[in-house]
C-alpha cells in the first residue's frame, strides 16, 4: 500500500491544519475595528474540544518508509519488511531527535523538513499512528492510545509552525505584512487546543525579539503591534524585552490611548499575581513607568486615584493580598531611582542601572553627611540642658512583642563620633544629627525627578487612607526603607508626615506601634518626627500624638516613661508648657511613678504643670492621689483579704480607700467582676505576695501594668482569665514569681512549647511541674503549690 497516496483528511476535526501561507493574505480586522476581538471569538469555538499539554520529549515507535523509485526498492519498503523501532524522543527548539541517534532516528529530522503532520485514517493502517512527510519518504509515529497521537500531533504542528514563524519574522522586509503574520501568530496561540505557559509565552518572546532587534520603528507601529498582542497579554505576564519595550513607550507616548485600553489590565494583573519583584525586575520598571504615564495625563493624580481604587476594590477589604506589597515595592524603588543621581554624584559605588547590567566596580564610598538640619528653637536647648551630665544609654522596653528604644538626640554628636571610635556604623539618627558646620549643601532634584517624588508619596498617601491595608503598610515601613538622602530632603519628610500621622491616629496597636523602631539599636518614625530629629518640623504636634496613641494602649509603662525623660523630657515640657494635655499626663506619670531623681528637675516640672490650668488641676489630682497612697500604704490593717464573688473594680476601689493596708500579702479576686482596670488599684500595695485572680475579666493590660510594679509577686492565679500569648511576655519581668496557674486561658500551643523553658526567663519556676492534662496549664516550683 502506497501510505503517501492518502493524506487521511476525513472529517476527523483533528486533522485540519492551518494552511494559509506564513507571510500571506491578510487575516486582520477592518481599519478602525479593535484587534483582539476576532482572535477571542475563535479562542471561545475551541474551548470546549480535547485540551491537551504541550509534550517535550516522550517514548514511541517509530518506522521510516522511502519513497520507491525501482521495482527492488519497492519489495524491499512492502509493509511485510517493515519493522518498529522504539525511541524516546525529543521536541527540541529546531528539531525532532532521539536520546538514543541510532537505527532510522541516526540523524535528528528538522522542522523545516517536515512538510506534513497528519493522523492516519486510511484503511488497514497501523492503529494510533502520525504521518510526517519529508522529502524522499515519510516517518511513521505510533502512540500508545488516542490521546497520545492526538497530544503528539498537535505539539509537533505547534514546533513546526512556532520554528517557522521565528524563521520568518527574523528577517522583516515590510512592517505592514510583518504586522499581519504578528495577529496570525496571536490567533494560532488563542485558539491551540494545547495548555502550557509556553504557548501564549513564545509568541511573546518572538515579538519581544523582533522589537529589540528593529529599534527605528514609528509610534504608530509601535500600537499598532501592542495592540495586536494585547489578547496574550491578559493572562501572561510580558517578557523582559517586552517590558522595556512599553516602558519606552510610556515615557514616549504617555498620553496615548495604548497605555489607558492595553496597559491597565496587564498593570493590574501584575499588580495582584505578582510574587517577586526580585526575580523580574522590569516588571517593576513597567509598572512604574505606567503610573508615571498616567501622572502625566490631564487629570494627573485623580487619574491614578481611581488606579488605586480599582486594585482595593469597592468593598472595605481588598481581596487580592498581593496588591499592597507591589504598590509599595514600585513606591520605594522609585522614591530611590528620584535620589540616584543625587547619589551617585557624592559616591563612587556603581548606580541602580550598573549594577543591573552587571557592572560592578571598587566601591571607595565617601561618607554621605546629611543634608539639611532641624534647628532647634532656644527655648527647647534650654529647657532639655538639665539632662546633659545624665550618662548615655538605650532603653529598650519589651512591651507585648514591640521593643522601644528612645536614642538620646540631644547627644547625638558625640555618640557619633563614640561609634566611630569603635569602627562601628552609625544610626540613621547620629548620620543625621551633626553640626551645620558638617554640612552645608541641600539636596535640589531635577524637574522629572521632583515630579516623580510627588507623585510617589501621594500614593502612599492614599495607600495610608485605606484601613485594611493601613496595618499592613505600617509594618512594611516601619524598618525606614528610604535612603538617608530622602530623609534628609525636606520636602519628602514633610510630604511623608501625612502617613505617620494616620498611623498615630490609628486606634490599633498593630498600627501605631510600628511607630517604634523594628528592633533594639535602630531608629523608628517616633525618633524621626520627635523634636530635635530631622523630619521634625511642627514643634512637636506629631510627637505629642505618638505618644498619646502610644500611652493609651500598652506603653504607659516605667520604662516607657524613663526613656522619654532621659532623652524627650524638655520637648515634653515645652509642649505642656503650651497647654498640651497628653504632656501634662506624662509629666504627672513621672511624678507618680518616681521616674525623676533630680530634685531641681523635679522642681521644674511643678513649676510647668501649674503656669497652666489643666496642668494645675492635673497635679492637684496628683497630690490627692498621693496623699490616698501613703495612707493605703501605712503599716497596719489586715494580712490576707478575700473580695465577694460579683465585686466590681468600683468595689475594690473603695476597699482600698478606707484604710491602710500595707500589711496585705494575700489577695484574693476570686469569681469577681472585677478587670484590668483594676490593676491600677493593686500596684499601690507594696507587700502583696499572693493574688487569685480566678475567673475574672482580668486580661492582658492589667497583666503588662501588674509587671511593671509588683516585682516581688511570688504566686499568681489567672485560671479561666482572658489572658493571651501577649500578656504572658509581660511577667519576664518578674523574677520572684514561684507559682503561676493558666489554666482554661487563650494561651496558644505554641506558647505552651515556650513554657517548658520557661526558666529562661523565670528563673524560679521549674518546668517539671508543668502538668498540662486536661488544659491545665500549672508551673510552681515545690514549696508553693496553687491548685
């Protein structure tokens, strides 16, 4: 049988091929008509077939017929001759090949050879079978089963016309007809029954190379290309070149209606799937070249407003998680790429773009000193010199999981030139703080870059006005992810200040304690905005909303309140001085807290609480408060008290205020109402040793206050307590503390794990007696056993 005389057309669906010439008649959409629609239609006609992925290599059989030219050869090709030979095949770039080149695979068939792939449907044909037609005979395929064949023929038709177009647009001679096979090209992609991210990814690449390698190219083609691969484009991200290629255009051609139709879904897209930035970083250029272009349109910035608003979406929480961690990527590098040159002009280190094509060279880095200072009002100096002989150290306050350090600003040049005695870096702060005499430049941007600044910052000022991404942001620039140029360029500090101040406004914890340093020996936003550091530009208004955010959650703590004493204490002063009420709280927690030493300072702080009327009526309250203390605190009264079940903290406090109880060692809450509120009432008692707190509202708050002054507490009960993981850190700092129950509390199972090491921290607990059945949750050590 003559197997080159039947082609195996049939009306197997399978079998139809594209057969209209590469660079032929013309397959596009009417002047006028948007590309892509056609494309989509015949995608949507075979979505419902066989899908099929795209094969790489696999095992089949394979047989090779010669053409018969004499009477001999045509005996010796009969189909009682033939023979099958399994290989394992290969569908390389250029080529069919074998892993073992031997028998009728000895030499790899081209692509370029192959001038037919069709099924074999002819009578008494081997079952399974491809038929591939090269010059002087035909090599025959066999699969396994039907949707093997079936997976063969269409990725061998794939290779064969993807090497064909990549022959063919590498050699362009008229852009017109060039444009024409690029939509063919689309459309072969769209409507492929086969599934793989190479199939819409290589047309990509074969445009992405065109365009590289034809740089003379009109604005017009340039759409007009765009938009002939715009269908690819939904569901794939561009390739490298590619993205260069529409960064160029948006710089070029930002009003044009390419970027508006073509370029938003592909932004968006990246936007919400993207993982990395890291790993492809031109998507980032792309996507900030985009923004930029729409900054330039006429709207300008309610342009990109809307931008954002579409990536959160009309309801109050965005459902895509990814959104907010690349906006402020492309944020942050392109507030960077606006100091660049500014950069790269005082130092010798390679710039963004050497580094990126790989050009590395000696870095002889000069030493950047800052560029503008914060001057400090006389006033100010005066008042924060009675703190300049107390000795320098950093406060680091373990409040929930937050460390709080404070740097002494007001002696930030000498520990600048202490640091660098001992070869070690300076802060960010002590870079920051140096005489006028050290710097006397100011950092000035060009046009492009100011206006690509403005527009960065408004951005994450609209990010900020968002409350679901609001902690999210707060935790991505807590670490200070700027360079020290910015934050020493007035205009951007200044422009920032409206997203630390939604920070301070905001009521959650999460949020407003990214104000503090990300860790102990860096500098937060709260140093930054204080008064005397260099973001600092209002007199204080910022800092004195920072710290009543702050003191109104879990930071009115000793130490809390030491470290704004040892470094913040003037600027504290002044703005009391000035009527502010959170200052006037703080300055009388000092007072009542015993945080001041000094009796002159002491002095100067009554003297500011009453030059004002609510400091006045604030330290007089103090003076009752105190008055009430040493009359609770008198030696007398009873040794051990048990509240009624039902009490309340009202109860309590009225207890407490009718007599002296600085006797009392043994407390007893059990199965009252009472809460953490109550916790200010309990620190007044010096010789309280024992407290059950069994089945009370007492929580995490009143357990971090608790810490704070009752270190010599031995046993604690919070039984059935809605006391978390949080509030447990708080009793590292109780060191005396021999029994602790937690039984039925939120304690998660990790903390649970914590605790058998728990003496790292309390040293006098013993993990032997950590007794968890049933959820019981009990640490004592053998001579004192709550139960």
């Amino acid at each position: 049988m003559d197997v080159t005389s039947s082609s195996g057309g049939g009306g197997d669906p399978r079998q139809i091929e594209e057969t209209k010439p590469l660079l032929g008649g013309d397959v596009s959409a009417p002047e006028g008509t948007k590309m892509g629609a056609v494309p989509c239609r015949r995608a949507l006609l075979l979505c419902n077939g066989m899908r099929y992925k795209l094969l790489q290599e696999g095992d089949i059989q394979v047989c090779v017929i010669r053409h018969p030219r004499t009477f001999l050869s045509k005996i010796l090709t009969s189909k009682f001759l033939r023979r099958w030979e399994p290989h394992h095949l290969t569908l390389a770039d250029n080529s069919l090949a074998s892993a073992t080149p031997t028998g009728y695979m000895e030499n790899s068939v081209s692509y370029s050879a192959i001038e037919d792939v069709q099924l074999l449907s002819w009578e008494n044909a081997p079952k399974y079978c491809l038929q591939l037609t090269i010059p002087g005979g035909t090599v025959l395929l066999q699969a396994a089963n039907s949707y093997l064949r079936d997976q063969w023929f269409h990725s061998l038709q794939w290779k064969k016309k993807i090497y064909k177009y990549k022959k063919v647009l590498s050699n362009p001679s008229r852009w017109e007809v060039v444009l024409k096979e690029i939509r063919t090209l689309v459309d072969m992609a769209l409507t492929s029954p086969l599934q793989d991210d190479s199939i819409n990814q290589a047309p990509l690449e074969i445009v992405s190379k065109l365009l590289s390698e034809n740089t003379n190219l009109t604005t017009q083609e340039h759409e007009n290309i765009i938009v002939a691969i715009a269908p690819l484009l939904e569901n794939n991200h561009p390739p490298p070149d590619l993205c260069e290629f529409f960064c160029k255009h948006c710089r070029e051609r930002p009003r044009s209606m390419v970027v508006i139709e073509v370029f938003t879904p592909v932004v968006q897209r990246i936007l919400k799937h993207n993982m990395d930035f890291g790993k492809c970083p031109r998507l980032r250029l792309f996507t900030q070249e985009y923004i930029l272009a729409l900054n330039e349109l006429n709207a300008g910035m309610e342009v990109v407003k809307k931008f954002i608003q579409s990536m959160h979406g009309p309801t109050g929480h965005c459902p895509h998680p990814r959104v907010l961690p690349n906006l402020v990527a492309v944020c942050l590098a392109a507030i960077y790429s606006c100091y660049e040159e500014f950069i790269n002009s005082r130092d010798n280190s390679p710039s963004l773009k050497e580094i990126r094509n790989g050009c590395q060279q000696p870095c002889d880095r000069k030493p950047t000193l800052p560029l503008r200072l914060l001057h400090p009002s006389p006033d100010l100096v005066s008042q924060e010199a009675t703190l300049s002989e107390a000795r320098l150290k950093s406060v680091v306050v373990a409040s929930s999981e937050i460390h709080v350090e404070v740097e002494r600003t007001s002696t930030a040049k000498p520990a600048l030139t202490a640091s660098a005695g001992n070869d070690s870096e300076p802060n960010l702060i002590d870079c920051l703080m140096v005489s006028p005499a050290c710097s006397t430049m100011s950092i000035e941007l060009g046009p492009q870059a100011d206006r690509t600044l403005g527009c960065y910052v408004e951005i994450l000022k609209l990010l900020s006005d968002y409350d679901d991404w609001r902690p999210s942001l707060a935790s991505l620039l807590q670490p200070i992810p700027f360079p020290k140029e910015a934050l020493a360029h007035e205009k951007f500090t200044k422009e920032l200040k409206y997203v630390i101040q939604r920070f301070a406004e905001d009521p959650r914890q999460e949020v407003h304690s990214c104000l503090l340093s990300v860790r102990a020996g860096k500098d937060g936003w709260f140093q930054l905005y204080s008064p005397g550091g260099v973001a600092c530009d209002d007199d204080g208004e910022l800092f004195a909303s920072m710290v009543h955010i702050l003191m109104g959650s879990c930071y009115k703590t000793k130490k809390f309140l030491l470290s704004l004493a040892e470094n913040k204490l003037g600027p504290c002063m002044l703005l009391a001085l000035r009527g502010n009420q959170t200052m006037v709280e703080i300055l009388c927690l000092m007072l009542e807290y015993n945080i001041i030493d000094n009796n002159d300072t002491q002095l100067q702080i009554i003297s500011t609480l009453e030059s004002t009327d609510v400091g006045k009526r604030m330290y007089e309250q103090l003076c009752d408060r105190q008055r009430e203390l040493k009359e609770l605190q008198r030696k007398g009264g009873p040794t051990r008290l048990t509240l009624p079940s039902k009490s309340t903290d009202a109860d309590l406090a009225r207890l407490l205020s009718s007599g002296s109880f600085g006797n009392l060692e043994n407390l007893s809450l059990a199965f009252t109402n009472v809460t953490s509120a109550c916790a200010e009432h309990l620190i007044k008692l010096p010789s309280l040793k024992q407290l059950n707190l069994w089945s009370t509202q007492f929580g995490d708050a009143g357990l971090r206050l608790l810490s704070e002054h009752l270190t010599m507490l031995q046993v604690l009960n919070l039984c059935e307590t809605p006391v978390t993981d949080a509030g447990l850190l708080a009793l590292s700092s109780m060191k005396s503390l021999c029994s602790l129950n937690m039984n039925s509390t939120k304690l998660s199972a990790d903390t649970y794990e914590d605790l058998k090491v728990i003496p790292s921290f309390l040293p006098s607990l013993l993990p032997s007696f950590l007794q968890p059945a049933s959820g019981c949750w009990c640490i004592c050590c053998p001579e004192l056993i709550l139960q």
